[in-house]
C-alpha cells in the first residue's frame, strides 16, 4: 500500500518542479515590450508675435503680415508702427501718446487698409487715421480726423467707403457747440461727411 503512494508522490514533485514549456504567446509579448531608444526630438522655437500685433492683406497680391505699435516717445510725442519682416516702412504717427491698430477691409480696394486710432493730448478725444500701402509707402486715404468720446467712438465704424458717391469716404466726426441747456455749456456733436479720397 505504500508503495504506490510514494511512487505518487514522487510523480507530482516531478511535475510540479518541471517548468511549463514557453508558449508561442509568451515569446510575442516579450518581443513586443521590448524599449527601443528614439532619437530626441528638435524643439522649434515660433518666432515671437507682439501683443498687439494685427495681421491683414496690406499689400495687394501678396500673404498678410502684420504691423505692431513698436514704441511710444512721450517725450516728442510719436507712436512708432512697425510691420513684420520690414515687409512695409515704418509708419510714424506726430502729436500721439500711444495708439492701436486695425485694418478695414472694402471691395472697393485692392487691400486691406490700415486704421491707426491714436492717442492724443486731449485724452477725450480718439483721432483717426486711414491708409492704404501704394508701390512702396503708407498713403492717407483721408486727413487725420476725431471723435470725442461723449460721442461713444466705439460703438461706430468710424469711416466707410461712400455708397452715394465714387472714390469717396463717409465718415464721423465731433464739433464743438455751444449748449445753454448743458451744465457746462457746451456739447460735443456727432456729425458726419463725405469727402473725396486722396489720390497722390
């Protein structure tokens, strides 16, 4: 009787300490987790946009660029509008403390026209100013022009192109006028014009 239960025994040691054989899933899944070492990657530094940057087709037939208020002078009171790339001469604007820009856009244009809203002495006041790029230089479409801000500039499109008259623009702007009714006076109007565009 004991025999045949050593001789079982001894069977299931045999058994139990002889490894598995390896299965063909075992060799894929230790194929698959092996690491290979990637090449490190190239980080490619954007170049840097300005805050205030605004990008637009300022020259006819080419991609856009943007222009950007690059310095203000208090002192000789200039704003200073550069563009990317020098892809078109820097703009400066006289008797401003500071500006932003924005550009309009009409089917009446080739491009996209440039509205600088500038910061003037009397900070009531918003002055305009409205170019087009021609060959090779920034050419006032209109004289420089203002709102005062009693008139809320910013709820107006300042300028538009004219849907009465060719080759002119309609625009806004405030005048002085004597008001007994007003505490102090005085009011400030909003009225508005057409005039020719300038043609050099």
């Amino acid at each position: 009787m004991k025999l045949p239960i050593v001789i079982m025994g001894f069977l299931f040691l045999i058994n139990c300490g002889t490894p598995a054989p390896k299965s063909e899933n075992e060799d894929i899944i230790k194929k698959d987790t092996v690491t290979q070492k990637l090449p490190p990657v190239e980080e490619i530094t954007l170049p840097k946009i300005p805050e205030n940057a605004v990008a637009a087709n300022y020259r006819s037939g080419s991609p856009p660029f943007y222009g950007y208020v690059e310095d203000v002078n208090f002192v000789k009171a200039t704003t200073t509008i550069n563009f990317q790339d020098n892809l078109a001469p820097v703009l400066v604007i006289e008797e401003s403390y500071g500006a932003q820009i924005d550009y309009l856009r009409f089917p009446e244009f080739r491009s996209d026209l440039l509205l600088v809203t500038s910061v003037i002495k009397d900070p009531n006041f918003n002055k305009y100013y409205l170019y087009e790029f021609r060959g090779d230089s920034w050419k006032e479409i209109v004289n420089g022009w203002a709102i005062h801000k009693d008139n809320q500039p910013d709820t107006l499109q300042p300028i538009s192109v004219s849907v009465r008259k060719p080759n002119h623009m309609h625009r806004y702007y405030s005048v002085f006028d004597l008001d007994k009714e007003s505490e102090l006076g005085y009011t400030w109007r909003l009225l508005e014009e057409t005039i020719p565009i300038i043609k050099e």
